[in-house]
C-alpha cells in the first residue's frame, strides 16, 4: 500500500467531514468578535501613555535646590513637571488638564490622582517615592555640599509593553487555540478506518509504522495549517488584526499545530478509542490554554510566572503577542523548544505504541 495513496485517501476523508471543517474556520472568527467587544475596555486600560504634564508644589522641600535635576529626570521619564505656587490640586488637575499633582514639603511627598488618568497617575507616585528614597539616602552620605543629586534619581525611561488591544490579541491567540484542537478534523480517518475495518488491514500491510503515523499527520496537518490561514487572513481583513512578524508568527502556529496533532495521535496509539482520544485531547488544550491565557488574559493572570511557564500555549501566546506588539519576544526560542519537544516525543510515543501493537505485545 503506497504511503501517497494514504496521505490522498485521508484527505479526501478529512475534508468530508464538513463539519469539523466548518468549525475549525467559522468558531474562531465568531470567537474573536464575541471576546474582542467584551473585554475592549479591560484591555483599552494597558496602553502606554505616551509624555504628560503632572503639577507640583515645593514647600521648602529637601530637595528645593534640586528641582531642576528632578524635572530633567522626569522629562526622562516621559513627565513634564510643571509647578504651581497657588491653588487647590484637585481644581488645578481639573482646569489645567494635568494628569496628577504633586505636594513636596520637608520629608515627605502628596500625589493627587485623576481619575481620568490612572495609570499616569500610578507611575507619578512610583517616580516621587524613587526620588524621596533614593535621593534621602543619597543626601544622607554626602559629605561635602554641592554634590550633584542626579545620579540618585531614576533616569532612565521605564519601559513599557507597547499597547496590545482586546483585538489583536484575541484575534491572535484564538486562531492558535483553534489550531490546536485541530484533531477534530482528523475524526474523519480515524472514524472512517474504524467503520470499514481498515486499521485490522493496516496489521498485515507493508506499509511501516512510521509511514502509517505520517500518512495521518501530513493530512491533518496540512488541513488545519491551511483551515488557520483562511481564518487569519479573513479576520485580518474583518477586525484588521495586526501581525508583527507574520513568517515568524505563521512558522510558530504551524510547529503547534504539528504538536497538538502529534499529542492527539499519540492518544489515539496508546488508547484506540476515538472519544477518549478526542475528549483527552480538548481537556489537555483547555488546562494549557487556562494556564496560558486564553480565556484570562496573561497580562493580567494571577496565576504564578511558575505555573503559567508549564503551558506550552504560554509560550506561544507570549511570543505572537509580544510578536504583534514590539516585533520581538524571547518567549520565541522557548515556544519553538516546546513544541518540538513535544512533536518528537508524542511521535515517538505513538509509533513505538503501533509497531507494538503490530507484533502483538500490545
């Protein structure tokens, strides 16, 4: 039995299941509109804020004669301190369109938040608390006066993960999810082989285990690459879904895939059952995806760094986000580590279980 003829014959078989087909192309596209809308204004609220203007007052301040190297570290930082002798802080945010206030007296430091501007309000106190720590300690080892103050305060920009909105990154990581529950398209072969027979003809065939496993992955997995590139390339037209590296994006996608179809044969080999393949294949992508992020966002997961590191779909997901938002991640070397780990295990596993089985020790 030539392996060419298998790999046509499968899929033939794999695209008659209309629909396994239809939900590896219509679910993902419904899923991305649902969640993107729903979660807009969670993830709205992580976007970087680019340079804004806080007020200040100094009243007689430790560091009075030291303002001017506070405001350039906060220019740095991407804050214009602007000061304002008189006036209530509250109203001089309101009418000035500041985006927090500032009190300095003797030893300690007031910031008064706008509601409006949260998370610019936030990073206003983290740079006064690094100026008031650092700079008192540093005031307090000077031995001689004069001594420049600066170098005691943060001047550095703080970085930032550029913004990310509830679109991309559904749009991204759902078609990866998709993806890897791509084994439903293969229920097609697998029932199709147990209908007719075919797999007690596959113990006497010529053909080698490692041809019988490979004339089922090729299939599968040429099928779902190609069911996620449809996917991709309608919601990208549909949501205009950005994609920061799409070769690199599109080779990470495809390793899961191969990975995922390599878990769900494995199944298959070592307990032939096609629903306790299936059914353990959708509860292993549902936990790595849980500790992954694709239905809690991982930006704000409050699961420990150590467990979300055991998710394969972590991994990837960090990557094609990071992907998307900066065009760089180094979850990539770690997705890519992952998958082919498991692409070589499951493989083995499930050829190994077959040439067994085949010599009747199993």
């Amino acid at each position: 039995m030539n392996i060419l003829y298998l790999i046509k014959n499968n899929c033939k078989l794999m695209f008659r299941n209309k629909l396994a087909v239809a939900v590896l192309l219509i679910a993902p596209i419904l899923t991305i509109a649902l969640l993107s809308s729903a979660f807009k204004s969670l993830l709205s609220s992580y976007e970087a804020p680019d340079e804004f203007t806080v007020g200040y007052r100094d009243t007689d301040s430790a560091f009075s004669e030291s303002m001017d190297d506070i405001k350039e570290a906060g220019k740095e930082a991407g804050i214009i301190l602007k000061e304002y002798p008189d006036g209530e802080p509250e109203e001089l945010i309101k009418n000035n369109n500041l985006s927090a206030f500032a009190v300095l007296s003797k030893n300690e430091y007031t910031v008064y938040k706008s509601a409006d501007f949260k998370t610019e309000g936030t990073i206003t106190e983290y740079f006064f608390e690094r100026v008031m720590n650092e700079g008192m300690n540093a005031a307090l080892g000077m031995m001689t006066q004069g001594k420049e103050m600066k170098s005691a305060l943060p001047e550095t920009k703080i970085d930032f993960m550029p913004a990310i909105d509830s679109t991309d990154y559904y749009g991204i990581i759902y078609i990866l999810y998709f993806s890897c529950c791509g084994m439903i398209a293969a229920t097609g072969i697998l029932s199709s082989e147990k209908k007719n027979g075919i797999e007690k003809r596959y113990q006497v065939c010529t053909v080698s285990s490692v041809g019988l496993y490979l004339s089922r992955l090729l299939p599968t997995v040429g099928v779902v690459t190609a069911a996620a590139g449809v996917v991709t390339i309608v919601s990208g037209f549909m949501y205009n879904i950005h994609w920061g590296t799409p070769l690199l994006s599109a080779m990470l996608i495809i390793l899961m895939i191969i990975a995922c179809a390599s878990f769900g044969y494995m199944l298959y080999s070592l307990f032939p059952t096609l629903g306790l393949t299936v059914t353990g294949l959708f509860i292993a992508v549902w936990v790595a995806g849980f500790l992954g992020g694709s239905f809690e966002t991982y930006m704000y997961s409050s699961l420990p760094e150590s467990v979300k590191n055991i998710s394969p779909i972590y991994h990837a997901n960090r990557a094609l986000v990071e992907l998307s938002a900066m065009g760089h991640s180094d979850y990539v070397k770690s997705s890519c580590v992952f998958s082919l780990a498991l692409i070589a295990i499951c493989s083995a596993a499930a050829i190994a279980a077959d040439m067994l089985r085949k010599k009747g020790k199993a």
